[in-house]
C-alpha cells in the first residue's frame, strides 16, 4: 500500500447512488448500518435523476401540454401556437432536478450516511480501492453494487463533444430543436424522447429493427399508441435496419435496408436508442469473486446475494426490467437481508409504464407471454369509447385489458393504453399482489365518471354483469 494513503472501514459499502443505491443506503441505516456510499457524482440520484426518469418525464409532461391545448379546439377553447424558449425550459428542468437532489442530500446526511466521490475498483473480496477520491481504500464486512448500466452507441461512431449523432443523454440536454430528427430503436426510450422532440417541432422519424413497435408489450396496446404516433411523428419505419451512419458538420447521412423509402436519408440529428447495458466491466469484480452472465450482467439470488455472499447487487447492473422502482425494492430488500431479516425479491406484479400520449401501463402477466409460456388465459377488454370520463376528455381511444386465470378467476395480469395509465396501474398492482379475484374488482364500487371506472368495468364484463358493454344474456329463453 502507498505511504500517506487513506484506508477507512465501513460496515456497508454502497457502490452508486441511484434508485437502488441511495434506496439501500438509507434503508441500511435506519436498521442501524454504518453505511459509506460512492457515486461518480456529488449528489445521490444516479442517472435516473440528473439523465434519465425525472428530465425526460419533465419534458413529457411539457409536451403533454401542448397536445393538450391543441385537442381543445374541438372543445370550443382555442390557444395561440405555443412559443418555445429553449433556455426555459431546460431552467425548468434543472429546478426540478436540483431540488429533487437536494432532497435526497438532506435525507443522506441526516440518516449520517458518508457520501464520497469517486470511483470504485474492487481490489479484494472485502476492499476497494478508490479513484478520484479523498478516500484511497475501504475496507468492508458487506458491499451492495448499484453501478447501473448506460446507453449502447451505435457500432462504429464514436462519440464527441457536439455529436449530431446523441444518446438519450444527449438527447436530454435539449441543446436545440432539429428541424429533423432520426430516433433508432423504436423502444419506450426512443418513443418518450422522440414525442417531446415531435411536440417541440422536429419532423421525427422512427426506425424499428423489428415489426413491432416497443418490442414485448401487446399488439392491442400499441395500437392505441401507434395511431397517435403515426399522426405525431413524420415517419415510423419498421422491419428496418439502419446500415450506416456518417456525420457531416451539418447533417448525419443515414443508409436503410428494410421499409424505409428512400433507403438513404439525412437527418439533422440522429437519436440512438437500442438498449442499455450494465455498468459491471472495470470494477473488478472477478478479484471479488462476483459472477457475471455473457452480457455482463451480475448474477444475484432472490435475496439481492452474488456469488460472494457477503455482496450484492440491485437494479440495471442486475438485468432484467430496467426500472427505477424495482432497483429501489431491490435496493432495500439488499439492505434487509445484510441486516439478518427475512427479506426477498417476491413481487408477482412489477409495474412498467411508456410515458408517450397516449401513456401504456401493464403489470402481471402479459398476453405475450401467456401464449409464449403456453399459460391458460381469458382475456377481457373494456373500450374507452364508451367510458363517460374518456368522453368528456376527448380521449375515447384507449383501452383497458384483464387476462384472467380461468379456473382460479384470479387476475394474472393488466394492461392499460390511455391518458393517465402511470396512476391507474396501481390499483392492477395490488390486486395481483393481494391474490384478487376478478370479482373482487368486479364488485368494488369506483367512483363515476373515471378513468380508473375502466378496471371495474373490464372485471364486470368477464362477469356478465358489465353495465355499458352488451354480453351474453345469462338467462336465455328457449327457442
């Protein structure tokens, strides 16, 4: 060891500070933990926080207002075209990043949490070494790895200061409003970001590898959405591979092999979101002792425990769905099996929610996957059109599905295309956590005129007993 380096002891040593890092930290010192995290930021919040959830959600919803002014005029309300300050709306958005974070700071130090900078190699099964900080070794009984995952680039373009080619980090800066825009990947990364471009002004194109867009939802839910983005956006390409791209000072040119026509395009910028992968390569972790599959994703047990029982690893750097939320359950579940309580990741239902316009909410199990596992299903479906709420909002369109377990009755799974799905899948949540059966939403009374109406309504059709959908006549006279 170096003379004059600095070597501290931590009981808990949480590497990241993001959903499931700061979750792990703060639920490790309420159970009375010494907890040191390390982030390569001065703040906890992770990407989620400064580059991701809270800065796209803050332009989504800006977006959502000016669909919202334009769908009045039909309603007799009439707004001027908005007027768009650039400057503002990313001030806007670094006033509630900022505050979020000094949020999480005061939390932090008030639990007693040591927050330190830095970079973290593993240097052993129980020491770290780190880079950049104050702090040159750590010493520990129990480590939680929360590192992440970041954005994969497109094969063969480097990145530079001032690309026109961005990822969705980039693309979140909102350095300027691109008379065109090409998104690659037609995923919820690329649809959320391309829908606040679209809103703000750009001519946006979309091109899907597959023939699907957000590969894995159901079709019927993204029909919902796709007739809404067809409208929204310029172009939506699928069945389309994009073969090369090449940056001039003033535009990207770009070559298609698929459905795209012409097959060579130029954009203004080109947005590429194809996926994530997870932040687990430079920190050692084979010195550790820690296990990772062939994408480099750390291998965990129920409990959060790698191949080292004395560490773990929560959220993105785990796999699976790339969730905020479900980073912060792993996070505390981590923190409570460190601490001798009998904790585990067991959830039934983890919510997913696109928040595009119109929004897609799903939880449980999904049509897709039913038939793909060969899972006996019945599926119901509740059409908005004849929802009063969705009337009176003039967003008759969407959707509301249940798949049911035939024999038991029990709802496996909820899927919901609309306005405001990201709160109504909660009520689906719980049902399928609780072991609810289809009755049990059938019967509880919602209040009318909803949105939420629509998961009591799907439940009564599957009933027969649905009130605005005409069904089979349980008693049929003879003929």
């Amino acid at each position: 060891m170096v003379m004059g380096e600095l070597t501290q002891e931590a009981e808990l040593i949480v590497i990241g500070a993001g959903p499931g890092g700061y979750a792990a930290a703060f639920r490790a010192a309420d159970l009375g933990m010494d907890v040191t995290m390390v982030d390569l930021s001065e703040r906890p919040g992770g990407v989620c926080l400064f580059r991701g959830c809270i800065p796209s959600k803050t332009y989504l919803y800006i977006s959502e207002l000016i669909h919202d002014a334009r769908r009045a005029g039909p309603m007799g309300v009439f707004f001027a075209p908005p007027r768009i300050d650039l400057n503002a709306l990313r001030n806007w958005k670094n006033q509630v990043v900022d505050k979020l974070a000094e949020g999480l700071m005061t939390l932090n130090n008030k639990r007693g949490i040591q927050l330190i900078k830095g970079r973290v190699e593993f240097e052993s099964s129980n020491t770290v070494r780190l880079h950049e900080a104050n702090v040159s070794h750590i010493t520990f009984k129990h480590a939680i790895l929360a590192s992440g995952s970041h954005p994969i680039p497109f094969p063969g373009t480097p990145r530079h200061q001032g690309s026109r080619i961005m990822t969705s980090t980039e693309a979140l800066e909102l350095i300027d409003i691109p008379e065109s825009l090409l998104i690659i990947g037609g995923g919820y990364v690329g649809l959320e970001l391309g829908s606040v471009y679209a809103a703000l002004g750009s001519r946006v194109t979309v091109a899907e590898l597959g023939g699907s867009l957000l590969p894995g939802v159901d079709p019927d839910l993204i029909r919902v959405l796709e007739r809404h983005l067809r409208e929204l956006f310029h172009a939506i390409f699928l069945n389309t591979q994009v073969l090369d791209l090449k940056e001039t000072p003033d535009s990207v040119e770009v070559q298609f092999k698929g459905e795209a026509d012409p097959a060579g395009q130029r954009f203004d910028r080109v947005l590429v979101a194809i996926g994530r992968k997870p932040n687990s390569s430079g920190l050692g972790l084979e010195v550790a002792g820690v296990a990772v599959d062939a994408k480099g994703f750390v291998q965990v047990d129920e409990q959060q425990r790698t191949s080292n029982a004395h560490i773990f690893a929560v959220g993105d750097v785990t796999g699976g769905m790339m969730l905020a939320h479900k980073a912060s359950r792993e996070g505390k579940i981590a923190a409570e099996v460190i601490a001798g309580k009998p904790s585990a990741f067991d959830a039934r239902a983890i919510p997913a929610v696109v928040y595009t316009d119109p929004q897609i909410a799903w939880c449980g199990l999904t049509e897709i996957e039913a038939l793909r596992r060969n899972i006996p299903t019945e599926i119901r479906r509740f059409p908005w059109k004849v929802s009063g709420r969705a009337s009176t909002m003039g967003i008759e369109d969407g959707l509301t599905k249940m798949i049911i377990a035939p024999d038991s009755q029990r709802i496996l799974g909820v899927g919901i295309a609309g306005r405001d799905t990201e709160g109504l899948i909660s009520e689906a949540v719980l049902a399928i956590e609780m072991g609810a059966l289809v009755q049990d939403l059938a019967l509880s009374i919602h209040p009318h005129p909803t949105l939420s109406e629509t998961e009591g309504e799907v439940a009564e059709i599957f009933m027969g007993s649905s009130t605005h959908v005409l069904g089979p006549r349980l008693n049929k006279p003879n003929l």
